[in-house]
C-alpha cells in the first residue's frame, strides 16, 4: 500500500526518510536534495519537506527531552524510526505554525503505520505515537517554558551553548534561538558572466537586492538555485551576505597577486575574480584533491581564472609573494547553524584544539607571504571568541580599522574587527579582520 493510500501527505514521506539517512551519516541538505527528486516534490511541498526535516534535526536535543517528559518509556526503548516519527510530530506541534494540533497527531500515527511490522506492531507504534503526541499538544508548550538549561531549550551540544553564554552573556539565547530558524536565503550575481539585468530576468518572484553587499539578493520563498537556469548558466553563486564581505574587505585589484589560502569551495575565490574582473592573478590553495578539482569546475562554470594548488596552506610550495590574502579556514561553522542542520552535532568539543592551531597555522603562513603594503584578511564563520579576536591577538600583526565603512557591525572585543549576527543582521554569523604586518621598530 503506498503512503498516499494511508494518507500520509509526501513532504512527510520525504522528511522521515531524510531523517533516517542523516542517522546513517548523510548530510542533511544532501539527504533532502535526493529524496525530494525522487518523489518529485517542487514548490511548497519541497519547502515544507525542508521545514521538517531541518527542524527536527536542528531541534533534536528539545525534542528528545520533551517526547522524554510525555513518554512512559525510556527512550533507548523507542524504535529510531518510531523516534523520527515522534521527533517530526513534536515539531509540527511546538515550532512549526499553520499546522492543527489534530492534522500533527493524525500525520504522525499515518506515519507510524507506514513503517515495516505486523499488523499488531504497527498498531502498537500508532498508538504509542497517539498517545505521546497528545501529551504534548496538552502539556509540551508549559514544559519548554519551565526549561531553563539553554543548551537543552536551544537545541545546542553544551560546550558550543557555554561558549555562546561565556561570549554573548544575555545575549546569547536570542542567537541560539536564530540559531534553529530557517537561514536566509542569499546568492550572489555573478558579473563575470554577464550583467545584472540578464540574472535578474531569472530571478523568482520576492528575490530582492540585499543590504550588506551590492551584488547580494535575498529571495523569499522556496527556490532550489542548483536546479535553475541561473546555475548552468554560471550567473549566479548561493552566498550568504555575511560571507560576501571578506572578499569585497580584501578588495582585490587588476594586476594584483591574490591568495585565497583555503578556497575550497570556492564562493569567495570566484567573488575575488569577479571583484578585479578577472585582472588579478589569483591563487587558490586547497588540501584536498577531490575537492580542488570540484572548484577548478566551479571557476570554469562561473567563467573566473584561478589557479588552484592542492596542498597544506601552512607548508605547501608558493611562489613570491601577494598583495592580498584570504584566511577563510575550517572553523566550528557555529555561525552557519541554520543552514547547517547537523553541524552542531557533527562538531566535538575535542576537535576545537586542533581546529585552533590550524587557525592560527594559517594565518602566520599568510602573514609571511605578504607583500610590503599587502594586506590579509582573517574571517570564519564562528561565533567563538578562541576562533576569531583570540587568534588575531596570537599573532604580529596591526588590525586596520574597518568600522567607519560598517559602523553597525563593530565587534565588541576587537577594535576595527567586525561581527555579523544572525539575531540582529539576519545573516550568517561571521568574524572579519582585516590586518597588516606590523614594521619592525627600528
């Protein structure tokens, strides 16, 4: 019988089985991204997919504890599938507006009787899932009220939501709580391959030019850009505002020797080369071959020139030196959780120290390849400090001032720094530094 006989509405098809495979290890984007081709979900359907299936994962501390609170089993006892069902009903019924309480409940016990069993096990799972689900549309709002732990309330592993109360103080809830919303949807025209009217012929309808960078546009509404003419056509590049703006701080020049230390994959190489119109010599270093190559084809797509090496960029083979450096390096992404579903479970405390060296590794290697006069700039979608201002303090250099261009955007612990904020600027949460090598006394 298939799930559209019992009822069961294709968008929460899809999600449980993007929830299952994410269990298996997939990337949550990536896991939709199939799924809803296969059933051929599109527009709203698509968009409501989506919704679920990031929801449930984002918030699965939350759920999990409040599906603890309405459950007369321990939850180790609850079949993983059972538990997807129970994860994706208790988001409809807590965070997920325009749905009944009844259409919730009533989805989520078709659900359960999708699932492979008995007659009798599916009966049982139906009215596990009934009864637990109406506990929570009874009682499930008064008990996240009463939740004062944030990382529990907030979705968050505890090291990441201690870090975010150390650093943001009051503050910090309201970006955990962004944290769980749904990202802004950005992309970047690509004036390499053509001018702006030709992208914005193409764009849907609620796409509007974005406040941080000029070449930005946000767009309301579902729109799968990998699956538009624009991709092919190399107009365009998905980007969020906030990590538009190293590149135009690093403000590359024609004739300009420009080093993107680790560029892969490559939405801020190609914006350097659209920057100086493809007049700079422009050097991207990548450690991994696989996906060097897949920023080699990006670059062809966008139409950018790029030399891309593949190697350490704390130790491999560069030639002379550069008049600009970018120091994106791998970093927690505790900015980029709403567009991350799984990032904040992906991420173990153990790997921060690791992490932090690399950081610091890579900007002391940019550092010593600068040109007299060069200029670095140090960025990271994170919002810790041991990963931002504490590394720049760690290392020789003069923090130039970038706040009279972006007052609003001045970071609180770092003089001339700057902090993007999903809770107040509706973008990604990036640190930017924009640094010179400091002259020696003589």
């Amino acid at each position: 019988m298939s799930t559209s006989e019992k009822g069961l509405a294709p968008e929460r098809w899809v999600a449980l089985k993007v929830l299952a495979r994410v269990e298996d290890g997939a990337f949550t984007d990536k896991a939709l991204a199939g799924e809803a081709r296969k059933a051929e979900l599109e527009g709203a359907q698509r968009a409501a997919a989506m919704r679920l299936s990031f929801g449930a994962v984002q918030r699965e501390r939350t759920l999990d504890w409040i599906i603890e609170q309405a459950s007369e089993r321990p939850l180790e006892k609850i079949e993983p599938r059972v538990m997807d069902v129970l994860r994706i009903g208790t988001y409809e019924l807590l965070f997920s507006d325009g749905v009944p309480e009844h259409a919730a409940v009533d989805q989520a016990v078709r659900a359960a009787r999708t699932l492979r069993g008995s007659a009798a096990r599916r009966s049982s799972r139906a009215g596990l899932v009934n009864a637990v689900l109406r506990r929570i549309a009874r009682d499930g709002t008064a008990w996240l009220d009463g939740c004062t732990n944030p990382a529990i309330r907030h979705s968050m592993p505890d090291w990441i939501a201690e870090r975010l109360v150390r650093d943001f103080g009051d503050e910090a809830g309201d970006l955990m709580a962004t944290a769980n919303e749904p990202a802004q949807n950005a992309l970047r025209w690509n004036s390499l391959r053509g001018p702006r009217e030709g992208l914005e012929a193409l764009l849907p309808e609620g796409a509007d030019p974005g406040k941080i960078a000029p070449e930005s546009y946000v767009i309301t509404g579902g729109f799968d850009l990998e699956e538009s003419e624009i991709w092919s056509a190399g107009l365009a590049m998905g980007q969020s505002q906030a990590s538009m703006l190293p590149a135009r701080i690093l403000d590359p020049k024609p004739g300009e020797r420009v080093l993107d230390l680790c560029s892969a994959p490559g939405a801020k190489a190609t914006q350097i080369a659209a920057l100086a119109n493809n007049e700079a010599e422009i050097v991207a270093v990548e450690l991994h071959e696989a996906r060097a190559e897949a920023l080699r084809r990006l670059a062809e797509r966008m139409g950018a020139r790029i030399e891309v090496i593949v190697g350490d960029g704390r130790e491999v083979e560069l030639e002379g030196t550069f008049d600009a450096i970018l120091v994106d390096p791998p970093c927690t992404g505790t900015g980029v959780l709403s567009a991350r579903p799984d990032a904040r479970w992906r991420r173990r405390e153990e790997s921060l120290g690791p992490l932090l060296e690399l950081q610091k590794g890579l900007l002391e290697r940019a550092l010593g390849l600068l040109s007299d006069g060069g200029r670095v700039v140090y960025s990271t979608c994170s919002l810790l400090g041991e990963e931002n201002e504490q590394i720049v303090e760690q290392v020789d250099a003069t923090v130039l001032d970038l706040t009279a261009s972006f007052p609003t955007l001045a970071h609180p612990r770092l003089a001339g720094a700057l902090q993007t904020r999903p809770d107040r600027d509706g973008t990604d949460g990036f640190f930017i530094a924009k640094l010179a090598a400091r002259i020696p006394a003589s």
